[in-house]
C-alpha cells in the first residue's frame, strides 16, 4: 500500500506542526510521499507566507519598500528551523530570494517560494528527498498537466528515492518557467502525484476533522460525513463548501483512488472519505447542504415564446458576449429566467437587459436581486420517495418563500432559490428535516 499524505498551510504553520507531521508519517510506513503548502497561519491574527509573497510583489510593483514583509516571512522559516534544530542553509536561500525580488522577478516564481521553502525544511525534518515540483509537474501548452512527462519524471525520481517530499500549488510550463495553481492549488498537487504514484489512499490533512454535513457557522455542531462521492463532494463544492479544491478531485477519481480528509490536530479520527464506491445508507437520505448568497434572477417574458426557435440561444449569446457565467435557466411556456451572480451583471446590468430586449424582442424584462442558493445534495434521494414534498413542506411551515426551483434528471441535487435574509433559515430547516 502507498499513501499520499498533502498538508495544508495550518498543518505547517509552526515548528510544533511540523512535529504532529512528522508524528502522522512516522505512525504509517505507507505514507511514502508528502506534498505541503507553504507555511500558514499559526493563529488568528499571523499571516499567511503566500498572502505575504504576494503583498512583496505588489510593493516592489510600486517601488514601496518590502523589508519588513519579508521580514515576517524570514522569521517564520528561521523560527521552525531554529526550534527544530534543522541544518538547512534557509538563511541563505531567503538572502537569494531578497536579492532576486530586489532586482524584479516573476510574481508566480515568487509566490511559489512559499511551498518551496516549507518543503526544503520539511524534508530534512523528515529524512525525505526533495523534490522541486517544477521538475515533477509539468504543463502542456494549452494550460493542461502533462501527465506522460509528469509520470516519466516521477518514475526516474523514484527509480533511486522511494521517500519524497514535494512542494503544491506550482509545477512548471513548458518553457520551464514556474506556473502556480488558482489558490487552494496543493491539494491538486497531492492529487497529481497520488495518480502517478497509483496510490491507494490520498490523504488531505487539514486543521477540521472531515467535510460537515452544513456549515458550522450556521449549524451548531453539525453532522460529520463518513463517506461521499465525488459527484456530490463537486455539487457542496460549487455552493459554497471549501474543504477540499473541487479540482483535486478529477486526477484521482480516473484512478478509482479515494480521498480522506483527515484533522492534523487529531489525527485519530478516521474523517471523511470520498469516493465513488460509496454504499447507499438507508437512513441517511441527505448527505449534505450548501449555499451562496447574491445571486439575481434575471427573467424573460415574451408571448408565443415556445414557438420560436433558437430564442433562448439568442439570450445566452448576449450574456456570453458580456462574459457572464450563467448559474441556472428554468423555463416556462411563454418565459425563462436566467439566473447569475450578482456582482457579475452589477456594473452592466441596464445596458445587458436592453441588449436582450432588443435582441429578441422580449415583452417584458423582470430582475430580482438578494437571491441566495441553497442545494440539498445525496444521491440516496433519487431511490427515496417524497423527499422534495418533506423539504418544500418544511421550508413552507416556517414562512419561507421559494423563488427559483432547480432539480436535474439525475436527482441528486434539489437546488432552492429565496430571499437573502431567509438563507440561514433555510440551512437550519433543511438541516433540521434531513440530518
């Protein structure tokens, strides 16, 4: 059995977690490769090294003095390697990065370093080699991993180290410049490598002990979830829940390998698996519930609409030409409404409903904003009868009006629209009904 172990920023964001690291790989000899973030936030009120990188970036962009961010982001790594004991010239390697920003550098180069600099001490502490992830993930020209050359790399690394330390979030393109990942990118980074690794299990060690059936802001104490598909895990995933970056999921998935989401700060909790081979649980209907808030309805009126072709294609033109992303499109005889976030329309938005109406002709042009999104997502629904009557009942029982109904032929995901200020109302009595 091989595992791949990724640790997020908090399960490295100070000398003692890198002990409770080291404690977790050395309790399972499988655990042969560890990919991790760059150091994060010890407690509430530190700072992030990547948001750090990021901020001495902008200042040399403005020619404002940076020394005292980089400051902060020296004393992090030298604090972890000082309280360690570790021997690793870190000194140096910060006097070289110094030097470099000073004379201009590539600002995905630089935010890269954050991973870079957590790997090269994590490696020591655990007698792991390094492995710079530009030498291991490598991009296509069109912006997609390639995983023949990727895989290639890795077998060569492999052919003389069996134990590797990787840093996320960042491989290289193919003129082998660094390219970063959107942030959240390491557990994609981890996800890579337990593909080419065929890895049995991926591991996703975080700072919560597994994905939670709704959000604990809202819930108090909520349901944790033992086991769920990546198809429901994508559907949370796009409403709101952040536990894991929705694109860690396809490299692992085409490989069957589950995911386990597991707390660094209580590491004997068995947390929450994901995978498609989940088994249907007879009593448990509902695997969890998510939601946004902001989005605007934008519906279309127009008689005798039914009977003309290509109407609505000729309405989603006009929003792709504006680059707005549409959420969702339900339709009746004579209209349809185009559901989207609102900040992606605010600055447009008079302009885009003329444009519409003009272009088809439209009778009438209605928006409706403060539209929050709540989905109630298991694929145990599909083979439950009554489900939809038990949740559109209990939403009408406490007073909250539905505007926007969404349900695809697969059943998974019955997706409610309301107003704003009823969507923590809507969460606790959707949680209340299913949980």
């Amino acid at each position: 059995m091989v595992r791949v172990a990724k640790f997020g920023g908090s399960s490295v964001a100070s000398a003692e977690q890198f002990r409770k690291v080291k404690n977790i790989v050395d309790l399972d000899d499988s655990r042969h490769f560890v990919v991790v973030s760059a150091v994060g936030k010890a407690d509430k009120d530190d700072n992030k090294v990547t948001d750090l990188l990021y901020l001495c970036h902008a200042h040399i962009k403005y020619n404002i003095n940076f020394d005292n961010i980089f400051k902060m982001i020296e004393d992090k790594f030298i604090n972890i390697k000082n309280e360690l004991g570790l021997n690793y010239d870190i000194e140096g390697e910060l006097a070289k990065l110094k030097s470099e920003i000073k004379k201009g550098i590539d600002e995905e180069y630089l935010v890269s370093r954050g991973e870079y600099l957590t790997g090269l001490l994590m490696a020591e502490y655990l007698g792991y080699h390094f492995v710079d992830a530009k030498d291991l993930i490598f991009y296509n020209y069109n912006g997609e991993i390639d995983y023949l050359k990727t895989q290639n790399a890795f077998d060569n690394i492999i052919k003389e180290h069996d134990r590797l330390i990787i840093p996320g979030f960042y491989g290289s393109r193919p003129t082998g410049e660094v390219k970063i990942m959107t942030r959240g990118g390491g557990d994609v980074s981890g996800a890579i490598v337990a593909n080419i690794a065929d890895a049995s299990v991926y591991e996703n060690w975080t700072d919560v002990s597994g994905i939670l059936m709704a959000d604990p802001r809202i819930i108090n104490n909520p349901r944790e979830i033992k086991v769920i598909s990546y198809t429901e895990l994508r559907e949370l995933s796009y409403m709101g829940a952040s536990v894991l970056h929705e694109e860690a999921i396809f490299p692992v998935r085409d490989k069957d390998i589950p995911i386990q989401i597991r707390n660094t700060n209580n590491p004997t909790a068995e947390g929450t698996i994901i995978s498609d081979k989940k088994c249907a649980s007879s009593d448990q209907i509902v695997t969890g519930i998510a939601g946004k808030k902001d989005f605007s309805i934008i519906t279309i009126k127009k008689r005798h609409m039914a009977n003309e072709v290509g109407l609505i294609a000729k309405a989603l033109k006009i929003f792709a030409k504006f680059n707005v992303s549409i959420e969702h499109i339900p339709s009746g005889i004579d209209s349809f409404s185009v559901v989207v976030e609102t900040n992606n329309v605010r600055p447009f938005i008079h302009e885009l409903v003329a444009k519409i109406k003009e272009e088809i002709g439209a009778d009438e042009i209605n928006v409706t904003n403060e539209i929050a999104l709540i989905a109630t997502v298991g694929e145990a629904m599909k083979n439950t009868l009554g489900v939809s009557a038990r949740l559109f009942g209990a939403l009408g029982k406490v007073g909250v009006n539905i505007a926007l109904i969404s349900q695809t032929n697969d059943e998974i995901n019955i997706i409610v629209g309301v107003h704003n200020r009823d969507y923590e109302k809507t969460i606790n009595t959707l949680y209340d009904e299913f949980k």
